[in-house]
C-alpha cells in the first residue's frame, strides 16, 4: 500500500509533456523572407533576431562553399526549448530573400543592419514582446553592433563569435601568418590600404592567389566593411551586451571577445571551452575541426545555448 501510494504521487508529480515550439514564414514587404520559432504559448517569451555570418549563408547557417552544420536552425530550436522565441532570416539578394536586391555584391552591412532593425520590428509586433534581442553570428555580430546605433525597440546585443578588430587588421594578420603568402604580402597590404582608404583597386595584374579576395564585384561591400570598427560600436552603445566565444574557433579569437569587453567593461564575456566558429564541440586540429562545418547531425555544444538563453531571461526578467 505505502509503495502503491509513493508511486501515484510520482505520477502526479511529474511535469506535463512540453509542447513542441510553433515554427511560421515571415516576411517583410514580400521580398525579404525568414522564419520564426516560438515555444508554444510563448507570447511573453524574449525574443531574439538571429543575423547570419558573412558570404551566401542562408536562414539556417549553410552555404553553399561547404557549410552545412545548420547552426542558427539548431540555435533557434535550442533557444526555443529555453523558452525563448526567435526569427531567422535569408538575408537581402540571397535565397528566398533574391527579389530583395537585383545584385547581393552591391549590399552592404549597412543595408543589413537597416534590415536588421526591420526584422527586430517584424518579431517585435509578432510576439508582442516590449523588446527584442539582435544575436549576430561573426559578421552578424558587426550587423547588429551598426543596427544597435539608432535601432529602436532593442532589448541589448548577443555577440557571438564576432570580431573585436576592423576587417583591415583581420586581414592583415591572417596573411602575415601564413609564411606560404610572403610573396603576395606587399601586394595584398598595399590593397587593403588603398580599400581602407576608400579607393578601388585594380586586380589586373594581381596573382590568381588574391583575385578572390579583391574581386571587382565585393570591393564595394569591402570599403564599407573596413570603415567600421567594431570596438569603437560597441562603446557607443548603452544596452546590454553578452560575448560568446569559443576557445577552438578558428576564425575569431577569444581577444577579439576580449577586446570588445576592454572597449566597454560591461559586456558580459563567455569563454566556452572546445567550441569552434560554428559553434560545435571541437578540437583544435585544423582539419578534424573544419569537419564539424559540414555535419548538421553535431548538435550545438553544450553551454552555448544555455549561456544565452540565460542572459536574456535574466534581462528581459523572465
């Protein structure tokens, strides 16, 4: 009889089953497209734009050069059994957002941030909420930093492995440290000098070796890219900030984290210990750690997720 007695009192304990997130199209005046995932009755839930890195990366984290780990649709659904709702989106001229911009070359990170502050309104009036979070991924971190500027309705900034520096000295640093570049060097530099300047260079006489990087057809985007400086950005704005970094990442440093939190000591810095660029549980081996970017089966590591939901919970008073 007792044992009869505990176990119905286990029943009536346990928790309910939790009821599966709600996912919808969304759309801004037609041409622009993304999608929203919301824990089911999660109306007074935070809410969170997620703002993809740089290159042709669609809603969900691929491209198509190679990166197939799905990072933001598993962010977004990790979000969601947190509690916290988000939108997801394929950015101007690319995929389903294609009929927003007739060339996607000639769209720079100050138009994504214009549509950044126009998604935050679309999930803003969706969800109700009095609020909403910009969670930039890499370049998406520097969208939201130049979104935050003059965006209204913002709750703060999640930053998540993104640059401390200005593209130029990213640059610069990268091809200094590959030994194999030291005849392009004074080439390459001299570039990044005349694009940092505001001037367009000519490739005609480049080696193949750097023609990708300078191509004609993004040094447009690229002048505006090297104006910002994201330090400088981050100082300027007042909301609350969280930095995610990974220790294997193996494209932003955690300095570039760190340098954030030094430019304005109230970001919240979190170091993950064995989490690369997309956020997956790696080593720091160049090749095994590249593996992980093809592989959507790789959930996000732990702490990630968790870290984030987190602090805007906590914010947002939830």
């Amino acid at each position: 009889m007792i044992r009869s007695v505990i176990v119905a009192g286990a029943l009536l304990l346990a928790p309910a089953a939790q009821a599966a997130p709600v996912e919808r199209l969304v759309e801004i005046d037609g041409p622009l497209k993304g999608v929203m995932l919301a824990p089911e009755g999660g109306s007074k839930a935070p809410a969170v734009v997620i703002l993809p890195g740089s290159g042709p990366t669609d809603r969900d984290g691929n491209n198509p050069l190679g990166v197939r780990g799905s990072t933001y649709r598993l962010l977004a659904e990790g979000l969601a059994a947190e509690g916290v709702a988000s939108l997801r989106m394929d950015k101007r001229g690319m995929f389903a957002s294609a009929g927003a911009a007739r060339d996607p070359n000639k769209v720079t990170v100050v138009d994504l941030a214009a549509d950044a502050n126009a998604w935050a309104a679309k999930l803003k009036a969706e969800t109700g909420a009095k609020c909403v979070w910009l969670l930039g991924h890499s370049e998406g971190g520097l969208v939201a930093l130049i979104a935050a500027q003059h965006g209204r309705g913002l709750c703060g900034l999640v930053l998540v492995s993104t640059s401390g520096r200005p593209l130029g000295e990213v640059l610069r640093d990268q091809l200094k440290a590959n030994p194999a570049n030291a005849p392009v060097l004074p080439q390459a530099l001299k570039a990044i000098d005349e694009l940092e300047a505001g001037r367009k260079v000519d490739t005609a006489g480049m080696p193949p070796a750097l023609s990708p990087l300078f191509n004609p057809a993004v040094q447009d985007f690229l002048i505006v890219m090297f104006k910002q400086d994201p330090a400088r950005l981050v100082s300027a704005y007042k909301g609350p900030v969280l930095a995610v970094a990974g220790t294997t990442d193996l494209q932003v440093t955690v300095e570039d984290s760190r340098r954030l939190q030094a430019a304005r000591p109230s970001v919240k810095l979190v170091t993950i210990e064995g989490v690369n660029h997309v956020l997956k549980a790696a080593p720091a081996d160049r090749r095994a750690n590249l593996a992980t970017y093809a592989d959507p089966s790789l959930p996000i590591a732990p702490g990630v997720v968790e870290a984030i939901a987190a602090f805007v919970k906590a914010q947002s008073g939830s």
